[in-house]
C-alpha cells in the first residue's frame, strides 16, 4: 500500500484510465510513440519530425526507457550509435495508435499530420474500421459499455504538484494541437478523465470537479476547451450548467478504452484492476479494431505503412 504523507493527497477512487495516463499524460509521449511506430528510432529522427527542443525529447526518452516502453540499443557490431526500441509493452499500445490515426482520417486537417496511411495487408485495403467486442463482434460505443469499480474500492496517492501543473500540462499540448488533436488530447489528463466520466453520463460543472477531485477553475478550462474542439456541448439546467459528450466524441471512446485495457495490463502492479467494464453482450469489454473492408481484426501483424497516396484507389502494393 502507497504511504500517504503530507506531498500526497488522496484522490477519488483510481481508475485504469489514470493508471496509464501516469504513463502517457504527456503529449509529447504520444508524438514521440506515433514517430516510432512509423519506424523513426534516432534521437535526431525525432527532433527533426517533431521540432522538440533536445532537453525535451531526452526527458521523454529517458522516461519512456525508464516505463521499460523503450530501450537504447547499437545499430551494429561496428558502429556505437545508439537508437531507441520498442518493446512489448509499447506494441502492445496498437489499438491506442490506431485510434489516433482512425481520429484524424475522421476529422482532416492538415495532411503534414497524417503524410502516411496504414494499410490492412490481409485485404489490401487503406484502414477503415471499427472497435468492435470480440466476443459479440458488435460495435463498442459508449452507450453499450457499463463502467464498475471493483471492490474493495482502490485509491492511489496524487503528488500535489503535479496537481497544481495541470495547466501546465495543457499548455504544452496546445502547441500542436490544431493539428495532432488526438495525441495532444492524450497527453492533457484532466481532458481524458473528463471525457471518460461525460461518456458514462452527462453531469455539471461541480460534480465534475469533485468526483475528479479537480479545481474549479482547472475543470472549467478543460471543459471549455473540449467544448471548442466540438466534443462537448453545455446547456442550462435550472441554476447550473450541465456538460455532455456530442456524436464527434464518440469516434474518442475506443481511444480511452483501449488506453484503460492497456492500463489493466501493464499498470496494476499485481493488483487486480480498479475498475470492470462490462459490454452489453454480458462480457468484459476486450474489444479490438474490425476492418470495414474484410472484417478481419486488425493488428500489428498484418498492417503496414507507407506514404499518403491521395489519389489512390486503396489497393494495397
């Protein structure tokens, strides 16, 4: 059991979505995972596709070497360059990356962002999908997905500074995200818990707050930001404002979902996980990405990328 001392408070009960954001809370983790699953492993690779100051990009490194999500390893026998690989536990993130992707084939901005397109090699189709359970095949949707906490209830401490960071973790984010709205969302916590509470159902301004033991002022600015993005909308109900998620978010849920599966797997530290949710079939959501084209899962194994072909026909080479 964690030791509560006087630079820890308790929070509200833990969720797995948190537990991995305590990971990935950072929206240059995100960049820096994305570039990697496209092949890039040099540190220069990084900078130069991400324009990340260099004491910003070995932090990152450092710390997702220290989250065994990364190792440092020679390019050869011959040469002492070192280049960082993915491990396991990184890989094991692909629904996450697909979801990122899939977001922004959705919602087109700038093509800079996206200048790759992930192809299915068991059809040879450009990536459409769904998330989909795997036991009922049916589509995950918020709607169709009850949340529990197990019992006993879990908490874990907060470190208050990271607490009173919160917009400065924002701050960083807005850097891109115009652009890399997806991944810039990942790396803003509050955001995420947020969302993740409004999919379960719409709620106000204070509850919000509270059950998410956030500052006020700190839930109202996430809030409003997501509301700018389109995935909230407020309405007045009686003397409060009443927050809920819009059809957009909707295509963000798998994103949070498969961040709480991978939480559960890699984050629990031998415990059981903090929370079951359960599909309306009656089982616990496992849900992976179906293709639209074949209807054949999706996974590391049998997807590629190459260079965005906008006039293509969608055939794979």
């Amino acid at each position: 059991m964690n030791q509560i001392n006087r630079d820890t408070v308790a929070g509200p009960p833990t969720t797995s979505l948190r537990r991995a954001l305590r990971i990935l809370g950072d929206p240059w983790t995100m960049l820096i995972l994305k570039e990697a699953y496209n092949g890039d492993r040099r540190f220069g690779g990084f900078q130069k596709k991400l324009n990340i100051p260099k004491q910003t990009l070995s932090l990152r490194l450092a710390h997702l070497c220290h989250e065994q999500m990364m190792y440092r390893r020679q390019v050869s026998p011959t040469h002492t360059t070192l280049e960082y690989a993915l491990t396991a536990k990184a890989f094991d993130l692909q629904d996450a990356m697909y979801s990122i992707w899939l977001w922004h084939e959705a919602n087109p901005s700038d093509v800079s962002v996206l200048p790759f397109e992930i192809v299915h090699r068991s059809c040879g189709q450009r990536i459409s999908a769904r998330y989909r359970c795997t036991h009922c095949r049916n589509e995950v949707l918020s709607e169709s997905v009850t949340v529990e906490h197990t019992q006993p209830l879990q908490f874990d401490p907060r470190d208050r500074l990271s607490r009173r960071n919160d917009k400065a973790v924002t701050a960083a984010g807005d850097l891109g995200a115009e652009k890399m709205v997806a991944a810039s969302l990942v790396g803003d916590i509050a955001c995420n818990e947020i969302l993740y509470t409004l999919f379960r159902s719409p709620s106000h301004l204070k509850a919000i707050a509270d059950g998410l033991d956030l500052g006020m002022s700190v839930a109202r600015g996430r809030l409003e930001k997501l509301r700018l993005l389109g995935l909230v909308e407020e309405r007045q109900d009686g003397r409060k404002l009443t927050y809920s998620v819009l059809p957009k978010a909707e295509r963000f849920y798998p994103l949070l979902l498969s961040i709480a599966d991978w939480g559960d797997r890699w984050c629990n530290d031998g415990q059981p996980p903090p929370e079951l949710r359960v599909h309306s079939c009656g089982e616990l959501v496992h849900g992976r990405f179906c293709c639209d084209h074949c209807g054949g899962w999706i996974g590391r194994e049998n997807v590629y990328v190459r260079p965005r072909q906008d006039n293509s026909d969608g055939e794979g080479s």
